[in-house]
C-alpha cells in the first residue's frame, strides 16, 4: 500500500486560502505517487493557535473542507483522511475524518482538545478505530497530542487495528520572547523538536502497526491567554513521518524541510507491539513546563467554552 503524507505551512484564519493550497499539494503529490492514501494533519483549515482569529473557523461537518476531502478522494480513487474543528449537534469538535474512495467517511473527534484548544471546541469519546472498506484492514485515526499518550496506544492495541493515519498541529513555545524567559523557552522548543521527531515512530513499537503522521510546518502569530498583549510566536514543529510496523522511519519531512509531501509503501498485518506500553500518562519524557501550560491551559480554554457556549458568543452559534 502507498501512502502519502503531506506537510503544510497554512495560514491562521484563512479557511479558504489554506484549503485550496491543501488541493494543489494533495494534486502534485498525486501525480508524482499514485498513492492509495494520502494523509493531511489535524486543523487543515487553520492552524491551532491561541487567537480571536481562531474563532471564526470551525466549519459545518457538511461544509466545504468535508466536501473538498470528498470531492478529491472520489476524483482520485484514493482514501484521503484530515481535520478540522466541525460544528455538529450544536458543539464544535476537533474531528479527523477518513474519506473513502467512494465518498462514504469515518470520524474520529479527538479525545481531548490540547490546552488553549479547549477555547474554541470540546472533546470526543469515540475510540477512534473504523473499518475501512476501501482499505480492507481497521483503521485508527489519531489527532494531536493524542499521538503523545500511552492511553492512545493501549486503545489502539485493544481495538486490534492494522494502521494508524493521523495529524499534529504542534506548536512550539514563543521563540519571540527574550531575556531569560527567552533563553528558557528556547530550551524547551528544541525539546519539543526532539520528542516530535522521535514520536511517530514510538507510536508503531507500541502497538505494532506501520504509522503516517502528517503534520504542520513554519512559524506562525499567536497571542498568549490572559495576556491579549503579550504575542507568541510560535513554530510549528513539523516532523511528518511515515514508518513501518517496527518503527523504522521510511520517509520523512523536518521543521527544516518546510512544506511538501513524502511517500512510502506499507505492509498490512496483524499487530505484533515490540514496546510495552507503561503505566503513565505521557510516552514522551514531557518537562514541567509543558505540563503546567497543558493542565492551566485544559482549566482555562474549558471553562471559556463552556461561558461562550452557554451565552452563545461564537459566531458559529448566530
């Protein structure tokens, strides 16, 4: 099997703008690889960035990113998978689809929206794993820092899937700041760049299948919660992979590659897991830092959803 992954450096709030450069990539990647899959990261529409902007891009699930997905996988006979914050039910989720080549599709809304995320949609409680019929294996679709957690791997494993396609907007800490505060942010970017690189492939020794992780890519403007003055710059850390099923990295696109596509060919089986998964939370070895502006974030961007969705203050909602 064939698959591509792209690499995007999109745009925050320029819905319209980054799916039509999503069109061009997935049509060059297509004409250079006749893939079976081509795989787009999580937030295909915008970026998941901390910003007024932000709130503006949810999208109807029926809306044009879903049709886009479908539109090309019919046109091109391939299974294509991505995501975006869909409104649906009245809520907005972080949801990664997978587009069969008839048009028929799975969803799969991510578990727990990644700190300031929570702002601007709510968490799924589905596990994930669809059966896809033009692949003919169970797929588990995976989005975010969901790739980051030993609870993912254990539900992919308890699902018996065969392969996992997913997408990270991962973003950096500020790279703009300076001083002290600067130096230590720095620190800890270049060891977000080490824990990204290493995860994809932590991910298919765990549960034993080959990975695609496609993701974003190139610095992007943010503000920083609770301090609307004070702008974070941050870097989209890149780190598209596809590997095998023992974590051997068969293609690959760095934060230094900037935008584009990588493909690579994938054997389907039946699981065989080389790593165990541990009783903790987080597969990456994650720093203090992280940890604090993951939990003050989940309490902040929670509670302020839950405030804009009750008094009906997103723009989604008139």
């Amino acid at each position: 099997m064939k698959i591509v992954a792209i690499q995007p450096a999109l745009l925050v709030g320029q819905v319209e703008a980054n799916l039509k450069k999503l069109e061009l990539l997935i049509l060059a990647a297509y004409q250079e690889h006749q893939p079976d899959v081509i795989v787009l990261p999580e937030s295909m529409t915008s970026p998941n960035v901390y910003s007024p902007l932000a709130l503006q891009t949810p999208q109807p699930l029926q809306g044009e990113p879903l049709q886009l997905l479908v539109r090309l996988a019919t046109q091109l006979n391939v299974v294509i998978t991505g995501g975006f914050v869909a409104i649906r039910d009245g809520h907005a989720y972080g949801t990664y689809i997978l587009v069969e080549a008839n048009g028929d599709y799975h969803l799969h809304d991510k578990d727990i929206p990644t700190a300031w995320e929570q702002n601007f949609y709510r968490g799924g409680v589905d596990d994930g794993v669809v059966d896809s019929t033009t692949l003919k294996c169970k797929v588990a679709l995976v989005s975010g820092w969901e790739w980051a957690r030993y609870g993912t791997a254990k539900r992919i494993r308890d699902q018996r899937a065969q392969l996992i396609l997913g997408g990270m907007c991962w973003y950096s800490m500020p790279i703009n700041w300076y001083g002290v505060l600067g130096k230590w942010m720095r620190h800890e970017h270049q060891i977000y760049k080490q824990q990204s690189e290493a995860l994809p492939a932590q991910m298919a020794r765990l549960t034993g299948i080959p990975v695609v992780h496609a993701a974003h890519v190139g610095e992007v403007m943010s503000d920083m919660p609770l301090l609307p003055h004070v702008k974070w710059l941050t870097e989209m850390v890149g780190e598209t992979q596809i590997c095998d099923a023992s974590g051997k990295v068969l293609a690959r696109m760095s934060l230094e590659d900037g935008e584009g596509y990588i493909a690579a060919e994938v054997e389907i089986a039946e699981p065989q897991p080389l790593d165990q998964v541990q009783p903790r939370y987080w597969i990456p070895d994650m720093t203090v830092t992280s940890k604090l502006a993951w939990h003050l974030g989940n309490l902040h961007g929670g509670l302020m959803y839950r405030l804009r969705h009750r008094f009906k203050k997103f723009p989604w909602q008139k």
